[in-house]
C-alpha cells in the first residue's frame, strides 16, 4: 500500500477521532460507505453529526492527500476504480499493517 493511502486513512481517523476497525475496512469500499461509518460511529457515541459536513471533509482530505479537485469526489467515488487505492481490501490490509505496527 502506498504511503498516500495510509496518510489517508491517518487523516480521516484523526479528523474524524475514530478507529477504523479491520470489520469495518472490509466493507469500505466507496466515500458513501466512509460516510455512513462515520455517522454511525458518532451516533454509537452521542456524538452530533451531520451527514453533509461528514461528506465535505472526507471530500476535502481525500483531495487534498491525493491531490484532486474536491469536485471529483461523490458519494459514489469508489477508492480503488476512481481513486486508485491499489486493489480491493487495500484498507483492511492497511488496518492489519497499523495494527502489527502499535504492537511493536
């Protein structure tokens, strides 16, 4: 996995104050489905959240570390086929590597 993905997935945990979790990367596989994690992960913890905000900062980080223009990301983006994330699972495995990592 390239270093772009994995400060990707680093800056949305960190803007966001969540953990992605390996179940969790398995499915993410659009900007939708990030979204819809986010959303569920602060309602999980009474958090407020507004899905439209959720959707402009994954749009702006996602730009910004891939250096795209904010309008080529939807809902729909997925981060393999239009993005470029290197092969299906490619968050999970970063999960798996991140993981290995904090235990060393």
């Amino acid at each position: 996995m390239g270093l772009d993905t994995v400060e990707l997935v680093m800056r949305w945990e960190e803007e966001f104050d969540i953990e992605i979790s390996n179940e969790a990367a398995e499915h993410m596989l659009s900007v939708r489905d990030l979204r819809d994690f986010v959303l569920s992960e602060y309602q999980r913890s009474d958090r407020p959240s507004d899905a439209d905000d959720i959707f402009r900062r994954i749009v702006q980080i996602t730009a910004d570390q891939l250096g795209l223009k904010t309008e080529e990301i939807g809902l729909d983006t997925t981060f393999v086929d239009d993005l470029g994330a290197d092969r299906p699972g490619w968050l999970a495995r970063w999960w798996q590597e991140r993981s290995t990592q904090r235990r060393s």
